[in-house]
C-alpha cells in the first residue's frame, strides 16, 4: 500500500471537503463505511458539538460512520445532516428494526469573523463533502473546515494569521498505523515543538507595514492583555481525528482520544482555553491487533503533526497573512 502520509493512509477511511472560498467556511467529512470503534475528548471551555455522548462508555452504539468538522460556528453543525443524508442513501449505518441509523458526531469551530459571516455550511455542503470523499490524500491549508481558519487573536482577527486543515501518519510497525486530521481555529499561536519557536499566531505591528509574532502568552501576563481578556469575547477551537486501524474498546479508543489531545498542549500557547472548544475524537478501525500503550505514547506527536501541517499549508486569504510568508 502506498505510503501518503496522511489519514487516508488506514483503510476504509475517506475524507472530502466541501467550502465557499468567497465567504471563507466549509466543512470537511471523515467517512468510515464499514464502522469504527469512536471516542472523544474535549477539554475546550467553548465547544460546539453533536452525538458526543454516545462516545462515552457504557453505551449503546460502539461504531460511528462518519466525523463532520465545519467551520459557521453552531450554525454549521446542520453540516452533519447531509453527511447523515448521504450515508443512509448509501445504506450505511446503525441498522435498527425500521431504518437505518447513520451515527456521525461532529464539531465546529468559528470563522465568522472573515469572510462573509452570513454564509455558513449546511446540510447540502455537508452532502457534498462526502460526494467528494475519495481515500487520496485530502488538500491541506485553505479546503474544507479550514477554509475560514485563522490563529493568534488576542488582538482581535485583524492582527491573527490564516491557518487551515492538515493531516499526518506514522506507521509504528507490525502493519499497525497512527493518523491524524485536524482543523485549527486556535484562540493561542502555534509552536513547533521541535524547538518551541512560533510558526504562526498574534502579530505586533509595526511600521512601515512589518509585523512581529507577539507571543500571547507574554501578551496575557501584561497589564494590557489583562485589560484585552476581561473585556472580549474569543471564538475558537482546534478539532480533528486521531485514527488506528488496530483493534480498541471504547474505553481504548476514548484513551487515545485524550492522549492525542495533549497534542493540542505541544503546538499551541495556550492550550485548552476558556476560549477554545477543542476537541478530538478518535476512530478504530479495528484491522489489526494493536498496543495501546504503544498508540497513546505516539499519539500527540501525530497530532501536533497535523496541527503543524495544517499552519504550514495554509495560504494568506481574507487580508491575512500565512506562516508561509
């Protein structure tokens, strides 16, 4: 099997995107035809989402068939409904005595301030996001959830930086693989855990039109960023999808879930903010016999990776520059 290094590298797994470049948002869907065991964490204090709790232990339901992630803040959990359309018309499901059942959580996160805040994925991009599923490597940067995506705000969106969605893989051996996908709207900037420099995040400005990374976590222990906290208001979050192909309880998928989360703790200053409705959830599916032990120790760094290729892929849009410049 080719090597894509990305989260369609598992088997069975399928992403597409759907987005409005014009008004900045979109949704992108992560489809599992066959079923994956499912879990979540989330550790953000404003999250926005759908079907969580039936990821926890003790319930019913133990597979799910598809992740949607858009951007619209709550508006776009309505995504979810065509991701659900689409995958009845497939006859894919929970197959109950009358129906059958598609069980897709979601999240979102919010883009409203760029681009046109009147416009918001629904249920028809959420349809049309899972016509285009394919298991290619799924574009990275300014597609799908992370078409509106920005980071580094505590100045406000016009001081931030344009982030995106990005994936990434790590084969561990013995045929057993860890991948990711994540769409980052953080509230903080982005560091590269290699060597804890700033890659993206809130911009100082200067004169004659040059800017400098602020650094937030300097910016929020300062009299004026005390002053900037106690009278804004921040919408954001960073979600995405921890995946396996190895053989998890609910309990274990819901563990590496919460391992891949301090991911988010690696990359992002601060983390899990107030501010921040991060969330991750996770997909087994369940091909191979697996450590667990072995997958949480690998899982943030599959994350961060995500984190960090979503940064790095990002295009300017929306008067905002991208790490690539």
């Amino acid at each position: 099997m080719r090597q894509q290094q990305s989260i369609t590298d598992i088997a069975g797994i399928k992403v597409g995107h759907a987005q409005d470049k014009d008004a900045l948002t979109g949704c992108t869907v992560v489809i599992c035809e066959q079923g994956a065991v499912g879990g979540v964490s989330q550790r953000g204090g404003a999250p926005g989402t759908r079907e969580t709790d039936l990821l926890k232990p003790m319930r019913l339901v133990q597979k799910v068939h598809a992740v949607m992630f858009s951007g619209g803040s709550a508006f776009g959990l309505d995504a979810a409904s065509g991701v659900m359309a689409y995958l009845e018309e497939n006859k894919i499901g929970f197959k109950t005595a009358d129906a059958i059942v598609p069980i897709v959580p979601a999240a979102i996160l919010y883009d409203l301030s760029i681009g046109d805040p009147s416009v918001r994925p629904d249920k028809s991009m959420g349809y049309l996001a899972c016509q285009n599923a394919k298991t290619d490597k799924p574009q990275e940067g300014n597609w799908g959830a992370g078409t509106g995506a920005t980071v580094g705000k505590i100045f406000g969106i016009n001081q931030a930086m344009k982030s995106g969605i990005g994936t990434s893989c790590q084969h561990l051996g013995g045929g057993i693989m860890l991948a990711a996908i994540a769409a980052v709207n953080a509230f903080g900037d982005i560091v590269d855990y290699h060597n804890r420099k700033i890659i993206a995040g809130a911009r100082k400005l200067l004169k004659k039109g040059q800017a400098q990374f602020a650094d937030t976590l300097d910016v929020m222990r300062s009299q004026a960023g005390r002053t900037i906290l106690s009278v804004s208001k921040k919408n954001n979050t960073i979600i995405g999808v921890i995946a396996t192909n190895a053989i998890l309880t609910r309990e274990q998928a819901i563990q590496l879930a919460e391992s891949a989360s301090d991911g988010i703790a690696l990359t992002v200053q601060p983390a899990f903010s107030i501010f921040d409705g991060d969330t991750v959830f996770s997909l087994a599916t369940g091909q191979k016999k697996g450590n667990i032990h072995i997958l949480c120790a690998h899982a943030p760094f599959v994350f961060a990776d995500a984190i960090l290729s979503a940064v790095r892929n990002a295009e300017p849009t929306g008067g905002l520059p991208a790490a690539g410049e």
